[in-house]
C-alpha cells in the first residue's frame, strides 16, 4: 500500500473509528455533516453512548441534542432518525422535549417513530417538568385507532412521568385497556399512575359508562353527591333519579379507586364525604322497607330494589382490605368522628 493510501486511511472517518471517539463536538459535526449515511449512525449511537450534552469546545453552543434534533427533523435516511431519537432518550436532556413534541404533531410520521419518540417522551421524564402540550399528544396516540398496542403502552408509560393528570388522559387510558387488555381497571390505573384527585377519578369512571346518556346521568348524579348534606339528600335522590340511573351509580362509582385507608378519609374531606355518603346510602338500602313504612312523608318508592342495591354497594365495600383492616365500613366511616370527640374533650 502507498504512503499516500495509508495517510488517506489515516484520516478517513469510518463507523468503526466514530464508536471510539469521545469528542461531543468532532461526533455532533458528524452527524449533522458527513456524507456516509454509516458514519452519521454511528455518530449518532456514540453520541447516545456517552450519554452527555455538555461541549466546551471553541465556547460553542452547539449541543449534541441539538445536532441530533437536526437529524431527526431534517436527515433524509430513516435509520439516521431512529438513532438521533433514541440517543436524544439516552442523554434525557430536558430541551429535546419540544423537537420530540414537534414530530409527534407530525400526522405523517409512522408508527415505529412514533414509538421512539414516546420511549425518547418516557426517558427525559425525571429531568423535565411535563406541560400539558406534552401529555396531550401522548393521548392523542391512545386514542389513534392505528396505534398498535405496543405504541399505546410506551405512550402510557411516558405519560406516567407527568406532573398532572387530567380526567382526558385517564379516560385515555381507561379506553386503551379495554379494548386490548380488559382485565386492567380504573383501580390499576389510579394505583399505577398516582392519581388522587377525586373529581378526575369520578370524571374518568363516567367515561366507562358506553351510554352516552347514562354517562351524562352519572356525572349529574356526581355532582348532586359533591353538594348534598346527608340522608334527606340520599331520600331526594331516590326519589328523583330512575332505578337504573341508582343502580348504575352503585355498579359504577369508583369505590375501589379512591385510597379509602382511614389517613386518607380523615386528612381529606372530599374522601371523608363521599364516603360518608356511599355508606349511609348502603344501611338506607338495608332498612328500606322499615324506613318506607316509619317515614311515609319521605314518599320512597316501592320500585327500588333496596335489597339487590344493598348487595352491590355492601360487596363492593367489604371487598377493601382497608375496609377489613378497620372492622368493616360503618367503622371506618366514622372512627375519625369519635377520634375527634375525644380531642376536644
């Protein structure tokens, strides 16, 4: 081989010598730049290898997430931007969340992108604090009917890294479920993604309703419970609501979702109400017949199924190992009461 080969061998940049380099700014030039579409892989892999986004060469600004951003919105070659979106995951820097949202507002961008940059979405998680553009498009994905199953769970899971979430992403993730894994319930769901708002909870749970009219009837009845005051409230709602609508607030309501551990009762009141009322509502069921014929003036009627109700709410109850652990639900629903009692005292 001639001097002049082996020199030019020296000096020619190949995939094998770019996986060797640890010079942040020499490998983001090379991805941007070099015309051997294996040279810009490997860049784009070493780059995702180190794991860094700091370059001090020159005082230059110019960042490997941002080359890699460069490659993802721009490279022609389909592999050059399955790598610069995963190596953009890797280094999780928070500034490559925005080009990552831009291509999934992409309705051209196919499946397998999508599903990088989901995982990409998941990665940065810990080092960014989500907006709601972020979570929005992930749910977008949830409700695409071409997303395969795979795409919805990375989306879900990069969802899970949010701050907030809102009753839109958790009926998402209720209607994923159930159409590709119906054992998975709103319980799974508020356990796994940290869900404590009550309002969300019960937002999302109407959505499970398929009747478009049973929902609304739902949500209405959710809102007569947020303002009612007791068991003349509970007579008022017998009165006033179909037996269907009663008993589809019985089957429905996300008892099971709410956390109903005595801390949670006691320390937050829209827990401690609503529970209140769930169990009130069930020994209103188990003395129908004996408060029908006591209080004729409340004018209950005759169609409610009190005892098959009774069975629904109580079942639903004792099934709580919280609900066990405190001696059953009439003691939890009231422990806090006599607590209080005694401190003041």
């Amino acid at each position: 081989m001639s001097i002049k080969h082996t020199i030019q061998n020296m000096f020619r940049v190949t995939p094998e010598k770019v996986l060797k380099k640890e010079n942040l700014y020499w490998l983001s030039n090379k991805v941007i730049h070099h015309n051997d579409i294996n040279v810009r892989i490997a860049a784009a892999k070493r780059l995702g290898q180190l794991k860094s986004n700091e370059v001090y060469t020159y005082g230059s600004s110019f960042t490997p997430v941002a080359a890699l951003t460069w490659a993802l919105q721009k490279d022609s070659n389909e592999e050059v931007r399955h790598c610069a979106v995963w190596a953009i995951g890797e280094i999780g820097h928070a500034s490559a969340l925005a080009p990552l949202i831009e291509v999934l507002k992409n309705k051209h961008v196919n499946n397998n992108l999508k599903l990088e940059v989901a995982s990409a979405i998941e990665k940065l998680g810990p080092n960014i604090k989500y907006d709601k553009n972020a979570s929005a498009l992930l749910s977008q994905i949830l409700k695409d009917e071409k997303s395969d199953y795979l795409l919805k769970k990375t989306a879900i899971n990069a969802i899970k890294n949010a701050d907030q979430h809102d009753s839109e992403i958790i009926t998402s993730l209720l209607q994923t479920f159930q159409k590709d894994d119906p054992d998975y319930s709103l319980t799974n769901i508020v356990n796994s993604y940290g869900v404590k708002d009550v309002a969300k909870i019960e937002a999302a749970a109407a959505y499970t309703i398929q009747d478009i009219n049973a929902r609304s009837r739902f949500a209405d009845l959710i809102t007569f419970i947020e303002n009612s005051k007791g068991s003349e409230d509970i007579y008022e709602m017998l009165r006033s609501r179909s037996v269907e609508e009663i008993r589809q607030f019985c089957v429905s309501y996300p008892i099971d979702a709410l956390h109903l551990d005595f801390e949670s009762i006691s320390q937050d009141f829209r827990h401690s109400k609503r529970f209140e009322f769930l169990t009130v509502l069930a020994e209103v069921f188990l003395k129908y017949d004996d408060i029908s014929k006591q209080r004729p003036d409340l004018d209950l009627p005759e169609s409610i199924p009190a005892d098959e109700l009774a069975n629904i709410l109580i079942s639903r109850l004792m099934s709580l190992p919280e609900i066990k652990e405190y001696g059953g639900y009439k003691e939890i629903a009231h422990r806090h009461d006599r607590e209080s009692d005694t401190d003041s005292k």
